[in-house]
C-alpha cells in the first residue's frame, strides 16, 4: 500500500515538473533608467507588452501614411488633453489623455518620472505597445492614483521601428482638489447665537408695540 502511494506521489511530482517546464517564460522588463534624460533605450527584444488596465489607444488621424521602408521614426508631436479635448499641462482629480503624433509605425514605450521629493522610482505605464501606422494616435484615459505624488510628473517616450529609435519627454503638474472639512463656528457655551439676538429682538419690540397700544387704549378711556 505505501509502494503504491509513494508512486502516486512520484507520478504526480513528475506531471507538475513538466508542466513548469513547458509553460512559456516571459522576460522580466527592465527598470526604466533612474533619469528621465539618461542616455538609454529599452532592449530591441524580448520583454512583455504591458498597458495600464482600462488605458486604450485610438487612432486620431484624419489620414492614413503607409509604412516606409528604411525610414528614421521621430515623435512629431506629444501633448497632453483633458476630456473636452483641450490641450492642458496641469491636472487635478480627473482623467487625461496623451496624443502622440508619429511619422512611422512602431512600438511605444512610455515611463513616468515623479519629484525627487515623492521617493518613488520610475515606473513603466506603456511597454513595447504597437501602433499599427504612423499619424496621431490618442491613449488613454489615465487617472491619478489616489497616492498620487503632488508636483511634476516627467513622462519619457520611446518609439522604435526598423531598428531605429525615436525618443521625447513631456511634463505635466499634479494638483489635487482641496475640500475644507473645518466645522462652521459654534456659540460659544452661554453665549448668543445671531439668531437667538434676532428673536429677542422681535420678540422685544412685539411687546413694546403691546405696551404701547395697551397705555393709549387706558387714556383714551380715562378720557
């Protein structure tokens, strides 16, 4: 009964320790270097695609440029735009969006940089994500995280097409809604509140109105 039991066990061991070795291993992405301005580009192979969760990517283009062979990729232009399409370089507590203009098809990489006051390393937020053809292509949209560091935030770009790298940086500041949670002034225990004063007020000239009417009614009798 063991003998059988032990080789159950064997027989087990072996199906997982093949089935570890058959599952495909993905590369582990590099760190984003430690400056946004360093001298650097992302390894040309390996590596696992990566878009932040709910971030998608549309083609903006109101025309279509077909591929060129042996053409140098360059980011023709990079902004940032609110929902209403407005091009903006300070954000609070709302998404945003990143329009990115390129003259070739390629894969984009995109690290964010934060103040050297946050203490938070480089992050990646797109990796070797592909566009499909050149022209203006809109990402998004991207919220801030609810630790979000406030200041600037630097974001470097990479594109990369036939072998050839093309690569920008953008700023934008981060400032979060402020919401008073101060209590209204209370009267001080004993005193008067503005309304109580009110009400005495009319309380008081109600009864002096009373007194009043009530002293010229007696004389005008006694008359």
């Amino acid at each position: 009964m063991k003998i059988k039991m032990f080789s159950s066990l064997m027989v087990a061991v072996l199906v997982l320790t093949l089935a570890l070795l058959a599952a495909p291993v993905y590369a582990q992405n590099p760190s984003p270097p430690a400056e946004p301005d360093q001298s650097w580009n992302p390894p040309e192979e390996g590596g696992e695609t990566i878009m932040q969760p709910g971030v998608e990517s549309k083609s903006s283009s109101t025309y279509y440029q077909p591929p060129q062979l042996g053409i140098t990729p360059y980011i023709q232009s990079v902004y940032f735009i609110d929902e209403a399409g407005q091009s903006r370089t300070q954000f609070s507590d709302e998404p945003f969006y990143l329009v990115v203009q390129t003259n070739s098809p390629g894969s984009l990489y995109i690290a964010e940089y934060y103040t050297g006051e946050s203490g938070r390393s480089p992050v990646w937020l797109v990796y070797k994500y592909y566009l499909s053809h050149a022209g203006a292509w809109t990402l998004g949209p991207f919220y801030p995280e609810s630790s979000e560091p406030i200041g600037r935030h630097t974001w470097r770009l990479w594109l990369y097409s036939s072998g050839k790298w093309a690569q920008t940086v953008l700023d934008f500041n981060y400032q979060p809604y402020y919401r008073s949670t101060a209590a209204p002034p209370n009267p001080e225990s004993g005193g008067w509140g503005s309304l109580q004063v009110l009400i005495v007020a009319i309380l008081t000239g109600a009864l002096g109105i009373t007194i009043g009417m009530l002293v010229a009614n007696r004389k005008r009798y006694n008359n």
